[in-house]
C-alpha cells in the first residue's frame, strides 16, 4: 500500500512541476496600456485625407502622418476608413474631442511584454 502511495505520488511530480513553471510565466507577463491620438488632415485638391498620430512622444518626429512600410503617406477615402486601418493595427476607438486644429480620435490598445 505504502509503494502504490509512493509511486503516484511521484507520478504527479511532473504535472506539478509543469503548473508551477505555467503560474510563473503569467506573473512575470505584463500588459503595457499605449494610447494614441489621430487627426484627419484634408489634402489639397483631394477629397482623400490623411491621419496624422500622436504618440505622446514629443520631438521624436516632424513628420508624423501615417505611413505604409515604404514610409510613404497613407491616403484614406474617410475617416470611418482610416479607423477601421487602425484598427487592424490593434487599434481601438475610445474618444473623439475638438480643439482648434480640428477633430481627434482617440485611440487605445494593449499589449502584452
């Protein structure tokens, strides 16, 4: 009786070993909150627009309109269509408010590190 006790106990060694290790690596992972705020600017003899974004990094770049991986601005038919691009980049809407440079969407995702 004893020698069936000692050997599923160290049957369940392993399976224990494996939780301990899971429940670690959901301690050590965090969540990083990033909000983002974007403008729609109208282009000249065009009724597309384009996004500029603001990351809340001052001075990290002059230019800051949305760009593809060819660093070439991106053009949007409205700004329902340039949220939903947001989006896809995991993106979410939170807010919309005016000030005098025009209309901002504000934008929040979540990552994990």
């Amino acid at each position: 009786m004893k020698n069936l006790l000692l050997l599923s106990s160290m049957a369940m060694l392993p399976f224990l070993a494996i939780a301990q290790t899971d429940a670690l690596r959901t301690d050590t992972v965090k969540t990083v909150e990033a909000y983002c705020a974007v403008m729609p600017v109208g282009k000249v003899f065009s009724s597309r627009i384009e996004l500029e974004a603001d990351y809340g990094k001052p001075g990290v770049a002059i230019d800051n309109r949305i760009t593809d991986e060819r660093g070439r601005p991106l053009n949007f038919g409205s700004v329902v269509e340039a949220l939903n691009y947001m989006a896809l980049k995991g993106w979410l809407f939170v807010n919309v408010y005016s000030d005098s440079h025009g209309q901002h969407y504000l934008l929040h995702r979540s990552a994990a590190r």
